[in-house]
C-alpha cells in the first residue's frame, strides 16, 4: 500500500465523475503530495492514464482488485 495525503472515493461513479472528483482534490493538494482514488469504473483506467498525460500529473500506480481500482496520482 502506497503513502498518500488524500483519498478520493469515486466507486459506483460512471465516466467523468472520478476525473473531475480527482481534478478538483489535486487542486488542493501540494506539488509532490500523492490522491489516492478509489472506482468501480472499468473505463477509469483509460480515464486515469490520459488525465495523467493530459495535466502533467504522475499515475504512481494503478491496481485492481477484482471490480474496484486504485490510483495513486502525484501532484505536479
């Protein structure tokens, strides 16, 4: 389990829910500090990775435990 500094729960949330709940957490957050967010959405992977290159953001990690995701996502 990685460190992180906020957690965000965006499980039973559909596409672009868990992208915009995780944009507005980053804003709050300091350069370096780790979001961790939790989701249900299989098209979340996808999202998490463009949002990722998109805004400059670093996707530390992703995993699954069978329906549910975490991302770690590092503020830049």
């Amino acid at each position: 389990m990685m460190e992180f500094q906020k957690e965000v729960d965006a499980r039973g949330l559909n596409c672009p829910l868990p992208i915009l709940k995780a944009k507005k957490a980053l804003t709050d957050m300091k350069t370096g500090d780790v979001l961790c967010v939790l989701a249900t959405d299989p098209g979340s992977v996808r999202d998490f990775q463009a949002f990722a290159k998109q805004t400059g953001n670093t996707l530390l990690e992703h995993v699954q435990v069978e329906k549910e995701f975490t991302f770690y996502l590092q503020r830049k």
